[in-house]
C-alpha cells in the first residue's frame, strides 16, 4: 500500500488566488479584459466565471460537480455553463448573488468579451 502510495504522487491543486491570477492574465493575452469582482479565499474558494457579452447578455460557468473528475487529473479545475444558452446579465447576477449568499469564500470573475471566449477547460458530460 504504501509502495502505491510513494509511485503515485498526490498532486495538489492551485490555491484559488493563483488559479484566478493566472486565468487573467490568460485572458489578457488575447485582449480579453477581466476582473475580479468578488475574492473569495485564498486557498480553495470556489471559483465562478461570468463572461459578458457586452450586449446585455452572459455566459456562467460554475465549478463542474466532483463526479466530473477522474482520477489522473484531480488537481484540474474545470467547468460547466450554468446554461446552455446566453443569459440576460440580470439573471447572472441573480445566481452570482445567491452563490455567495450560499459560499461567501467564493471567487467571482468577470471577463467582456463579444465572441463569448471563455478560456475555461469544460467538464466532459
């Protein structure tokens, strides 16, 4: 057991702030503004994108459920839209809110994009 242990390294995830920095500065790079509208915990807040598609409407993408990982990856975060659709921005907001009335550790980011360029690694369904 403890052989098994010792050859398959656990591998830690990124702590939230530097997940979100890095994410930024991803977006950056193809002139994707961003921002980080909520900071959630330093360690391990959950972390919720809203990409504006700068015509009253948004895409959110929430943490994918646990059952979306396997076990060669379980550092990786990764993602699902809340809808399938775009969403009025009003109603994002509507969801963000009640997230962090339920998780106030949790991140909120905010990226405008027209093209609805995410940049997120998406949940196999």
């Amino acid at each position: 057991m403890l052989l098994a242990a010792l050859a398959y390294p656990a591998r830690m995830r990124l702590k939230s702030s530097i997940w979100v920095s890095a994410y930024l500065r991803r977006c950056q790079t193809d002139g994707v503004f961003g921002a980080v509208r909520h900071r959630g915990a330093e360690e391990a807040g959950a972390v919720f994108v809203k990409v504006s598609l700068l015509d009253g409407n948004a895409m959110l993408y929430v943490p994918a459920p646990q059952t979306s990982y396997d076990d060669g990856r379980p550092a990786d975060r990764f993602f699902v839209p809340a809808a399938p659709q775009p969403m009025p921005e009003s109603a994002v907001e509507e969801r963000l809110a009640k997230e962090l009335r339920f998780d106030p550790d949790a991140w909120i980011v905010e990226t405008e994009d027209r093209a609805g360029r995410h940049f997120l690694d998406l949940a196999r369904t």
